[in-house]
C-alpha cells in the first residue's frame, strides 16, 4: 500500500456480529463503511445482523460508521520513559484500568492489539493530566478501518 492509498477493506476485517446495511437508497451509502462491508458477504451469506432501512432522518443515520481509515497505534513500550517514579504507579493502574485489564494492558502495551483513535486520545489526557503531554509515543501506526458498535 503506498501512502495516498486507502487500506483494502476485506470481508475477513468485518467483526462477525457487526450490523451491516444494505439499503441501495441511502445517500449515505457511499461513505458508509455498514454499506461497503454488506456488499463485501459472500453470496451464501445465510445470516447477519443489519440495521433497519429507515433509520435515516433528517440526512443523518445513527447507525452510519464512516469508511474512512483511522490510524491505529501499536505498542507503546518506551511511554513511560520521561516519567517520574513518583507518578509511574499511578499512572500505569490508570491506563489498566483504561484498557480493561492487565491482560489487556500487555496486549495493547506490546502492539499486539491496536489502539483505536478513542483509546489514543485517552491515553494522550492521562499523560497531559500529569504533565508528560509531549510524552506520548506510540512504537507504530497501521492505517485500517474502525468498527464501532452498533
């Protein structure tokens, strides 16, 4: 992929249990990464989860995600290296308890499950919250599509 290319959108990279759409009369559709992944299922697709065909009004959806790439981070093993021992304790239960867990913690600290821009952006008001904002260093960034909830 070259930079100025959008990452491929694969039916393999659609979670399983997300709602799809398929209303070809949403104008919308074209930006909406519910429609890109419905016309990506296989032909003998015989179930899924998709959202109502009326759930737009007044030109928005509630349920539209966009199908533009995000960056995701990967790893952040050198983000505690300008912080000070007094607040590194503290800090670390906070991002923890942030990122659902120890197990998760390691996961997402070793790059091994990637940041969403929401995860980042917390991370970022944690450091900022201490006084390390220009501390925040991620290991790497893949560019990839988000699927938020339904």
């Amino acid at each position: 992929m070259t930079n100025n290319m959008k990452p491929e959108l694969k039916w393999a990279d659609v979670p399983s249990k997300w709602h799809l759409c398929f209303n070809r009369e949403c104008p919308l559709r074209e930006t909406c990464l519910r429609w890109q992944a419905g016309q990506l299922s296989p032909s003998d697709l015989t179930f899924t989860r998709c959202i109502t065909p009326n759930a737009l009004i007044d030109g928005t959806c509630r349920h539209f995600a966009s199908a533009q790439p995000v960056s995701f981070a990967l790893g952040f093993t050198t983000i505690y290296s300008k912080v000070l021992k007094k607040d590194f304790t503290v800090m670390r239960k906070q991002m923890t308890n942030m990122l659902s867990g120890k197990r998760y913690y390691y996961e997402y600290m070793r790059g091994e499950r990637p940041l969403k821009p929401y995860q980042q952006e917390m991370i970022r008001r944690l450091f900022e919250h201490y006084g390390y904002a220009d501390c925040v260093h991620f290991d790497k960034f893949e560019e990839g599509y988000y699927f938020p909830p339904a």
